[in-house]
C-alpha cells in the first residue's frame, strides 16, 4: 500500500464560485461571490477554487478578494495551459495565505484535437505550464480534462511529466459524466501502481453527474487511494453539475464503516449553506435532494411515521441537527415580534444585521397578515427574496394591477419606478404574466430574451408563497432573478425586473465575450 493510500484525511475542495457558476444564469455578484467564499471558509473547507481570474475583470478581483479574506482556506484560480492565464492567475491568489494555481488541459482524443497538438507538442506543454506555475506558487494542481476518456498509457505518461514539473495535487476529471464507480477505483489504483512519483503527490478526483453517479464515483476514487474530492455545494455546475459536497461529506460521517475517512468540515453550517447558494445562484434544490432537499427527513407513509416516533433510527440514517437543521416550536404569526423572528431566523440559520431584519420584519408582517401560520420555508423565502431584490436598483415594481380570466384580452397595469422617477403603462398578454411582462418591456425596452420561467409553491395550501425564477439571456450575457410572493403574478414580475436589474449591472461591468461564460474552452 502506498503512502497516499494510507492517509486518511480527505480534503475538500470546493468549486461552487468557479464550476457551480459556470452553470447558465447562475452567475453572482461580487458580494455574493465573496458572501458564499466565507461561508465556505467558516465551515472548514481545505481548498476553494474561487474563480476563473482570465475570464473577466470582475472575477480577477472577486478571486484576489477572497483570497485577501480568506482566513484558513487555501485558494485556488483556474488558468489554461498558457502562460498568461498562469500569470494572472497568480496575480490573484497571492494575497491568500495559502495559493494554489490550478492548471488543465484536454487529454483525451477529442480534446486534443481542439489546439491540434500531438501527443508529443501536448506532452511539452504540460512540461512548460505546470514547470511556470510552480516557479510562481509552491502549491500546484494540474487535471488532465476528460481524463476518464484518455488512453491509460498517454495519461500515465502526462502525470509523470507534471509531477517531474512539480504538480503537488493531481486532478483527474470525469468532465462528462461518463465514467462508473468500479473504473473510477480501477482509474485512480492504475496510476498510483504504474507512475512513478504517484505516492509523493495527492490524486483528486473531479465527477459531473450526467449519469447521475458523481458521489458514487467520487466516493469510489477515494476508496482507490485519491485523498482530494472536489464538489459544489447543492451538486451545483455546468449541464447537469457535479459531486455534491454535503453528500460525499455526510457519506464518509454515516458510513464510517466501510468509509474511515476524515474531513475537517463543520457539517452543521451546511443546510445554511445550501439555502445561500440556492438563492443567489437562483437554482431551487429539488424537494427529494440528498440531504438538504425539503422532504429529506420528512415522512409521510403511515409506517414510517410510526417508526420514527418510537425510534427516529428505523427510518433515518442521520439526525436534521447534524446538517444544522434545528427544528424548534416557535409558532410563526401575525402576532409574532422582532425578537421572535430573529430567534426563528437565528435557527434556521441566518444572523442578519438590525437593518436587514427591519427589512425582513415589514415583509413578515404583510405575509402574516395574508396566511393562516408561516412556516420556516416562508421565511427562508422572505430573506432570500429581501437579499435578490435591493431597494437601491436601477428598477423596482411600484404597483401592479391585473385583469384576467376566461374572457381575454388579459390585462395588466405597471407603474416601475426606473431610476426614481415613476412610469406607469397598461398592456395586454396571452395571460397575466405575459401581459406584465409586456409592461416591463415597453417600459424599459431591451433584447433580452426569455430562457426560463419558473414557478416553485415554497409551502402547501392555496396561500402558499410562490419563489418564481426568470433566466434572461442577451448578448451571451446570463443573469437570473428571483422573487417571492403569495400573489405569483406579483412574484412573477419581481422576478423579471430583478433579472433586468442584474443585466445591467453586467452591462456596465463586463464588456461583450468578456466574463465567464464566453472565455473558450473552460475546463473540466
């Protein structure tokens, strides 16, 4: 057994602020991006890959923030087998207490044919990149993307080259989901057996989920010896994301057994974490997700109920506290006071300042007033909608009226408040919502088109609060808003005008092919 093998520290490494959005429409602000960084380092996370510095201004100094704040995380940038992404890669991380450059190219067939290098003019790229970035930052990871589709011997062959050029960590990726559990061990043993220098380094491993087996996978090159998992929180990322960080986590606490494997992650920060990103990435969680979706530890079957109120253990593998779902009997209403709501809030894992609880106290009360009893969904809904939706944006919705039914024309009646001056307008629609919409835009013309329209019921009954998320796309740009109301119409138009209001902030910050999502060829 190797020496890499025998360790039985596993770090995370998380890149939900670079993979998770790369996701379309998932983009965050800055604050956000610096928002969730803290969050990831308060819970222990070893490695946060912050960002992608060439792709655009704003993520050069999202990344080199983070790394200025970061207190124990070690933070890593993305850059491109070219010296110039190296370089400002570095630029960016070395204010961190701990760098890392995270270096990749494509390997396999497919990929190699994308530069049209030979597997010799490749092998020598690989020599030169990761030899620049090590003479930059002691700490370097190289990935190999689309290792998993790559012939064994060539692989073998280009992680020798970058462990001779001194690669500290190296990622071997399952860019595409293709991969299954079984290969993923076998992948991660053949090369810690036939590369020399494979027991100095740490292999990692790097799993989408086109086929729905990214944890396993993950779970599975573990077991082979790769000491580095790296996830989104949520399983956020491109198509259809990626290893989620709180399932591999809470697998290796459940499963301790077969998985005695440790982690320095507080997984009590967890469910607070998973909320954050879900709003300001505007990608809802699913209701069966994994650990943090909504009915993950609730039980409906007669037999299950049964159960668990003798013994919680018949039908639950892990307690709600241990992700830091602390469910506590304070009854949420109309007659409830600030203190009431800050202790709900405090449980449910948000520890908001006085102006912001204000904020979130007036939308409580109005919601209290319209429902029979708030449940803790709600609430997380109001501080997400209170967060996506700022009283100093360019335009906010100032009253919205709507006619409709069986007999058309449908009709709405807006008046916005577009940089603080009031426009009011009537229009009709092929239904309510397409009438408002109409509204915005002959209030605020624009080119931007609609890609997603989606509405979540955030509680049951028919004075449920509806979360509505709207992704827009212009010009490659992609934003996504979000909004919450009893009245889905209301919600609806929020939604829209939020969205309107981050496509010009990216207007004015990010000239066109200049952000992440139109930098070529980016990665794993």
């Amino acid at each position: 057994m190797t020496a890499t093998t025998k360790q039985n520290r596993v770090l995370i490494f998380d890149t939900t602020l670079r993979d998770g959005e790369q996701s379309p429409g998932a983009t965050m602000t800055h604050e956000e991006k610096l928002e969730i960084a803290g969050l990831l380092d308060e819970m222990g996370v070893d490695i946060i890959e912050a960002g992608f510095p060439i792709a655009s201004e704003g993520d050069f100094l999202a990344v080199s923030e983070i790394a200025k704040r970061a207190k124990t995380s070690t933070i890593c940038g993305l850059a491109r087998a070219n010296f110039k992404d190296i370089d400002r890669c570095w630029e960016a991380v070395k204010h961190a207490k701990s760098p890392r450059i995270h270096t990749f190219i494509g390997t396999s067939p497919l990929h190699r044919a994308i530069p049209n290098l030979d597997m010799d003019q490749m092998a020598e790229r690989i020599h030169e990149t990761v030899t620049h970035a090590r003479n930059l930052c002691d700490n370097v990871q190289w990935s190999p993307m689309d290792a998993t589709r790559t012939e064994h011997d060539y692989l073998c062959r280009v992680v020798e080259i970058a462990i001779k050029a001194g690669a500290t960590t190296i990622n071997i990726p399952d860019t595409v989901g293709y991969t299954y559990p079984r290969e993923s061990a076998d992948l991660i043993a053949m090369l810690l057996e036939r590369v020399p220098g494979a027991d100095e380094i740490v292999f990692a491993t790097h799993c989408h989920n086109d086929l729905g087996m990214a944890t396993a996978n993950s779970l599975a090159a573990v077991e082979a010896g790769a000491r580095q998992i790296e996830c989104t929180i949520n399983g956020l990322g491109e198509r259809a994301g990626n290893t989620a960080l709180e399932e591999v986590v809470m697998a290796m606490k459940v499963r301790h057994d077969i998985l005695p494997y440790d982690t320095r992650i507080d997984t009590t920060k967890i469910m607070n974490l998973s909320r954050r990103v879900a709003s300001v990435s505007g990608f809802n969680v699913q209701f069966n997700k994994a650990i943090v979706g909504k009915n993950a530890f609730l039980h409906e079957s007669g037999i299950h109920q049964d159960g668990v109120l003798k013994n919680v253990e018949t039908f639950e593998i892990m307690r709600p506290e241990d992700i830091g779902l602390v469910q506590k009997n304070i009854a949420m209403g109309k007659h409830s006071g600030r203190a009431a709501l800050r202790a709900k809030l405090k449980d449910l894992g948000y520890d908001l300042a006085d102006n912001q609880l204000n904020d979130v106290f007036v939308r409580f009360k109005a919601l209290a007033d319209r429902k029979k009893e708030v449940y803790d969904d709600d609430l997380v809904a109001l501080v997400a909608d209170q967060a996506t939706n700022d009283e100093h944006d360019f335009m906010q919705v100032k009253k919205l009226r709507v006619i409709c039914g069986t007999e058309g024309p449908q009709e709405a009646e807006l008046t916005l408040t577009i940089d603080g001056v009031d426009h009011s307008i009537d229009a009709t629609g092929d239904g309510p919502v397409d009438a408002a919409f109409n509204c915005v835009k002959m209030l605020f013309p624009h080119e931007a088109r609609l890609e997603l329209y989606q509405v979540h019921a955030v509680t049951e009954g028919t004075d449920a609060q509806a979360t509505v998320s709207v992704r827009l796309q212009e010009d490659g740009r992609i934003v996504t808003g979000s909004s919450a109301d009893t009245d889905t119409i209301v919600a609806s138009t929020k939604a829209y005008v939020n969205a309107l209001n981050k496509l010009i902030v990216r207007r004015q910050k990010s000239a066109p092919g200049d952000d992440v999502k139109t930098v070529s060829y980016h990665g794993e």
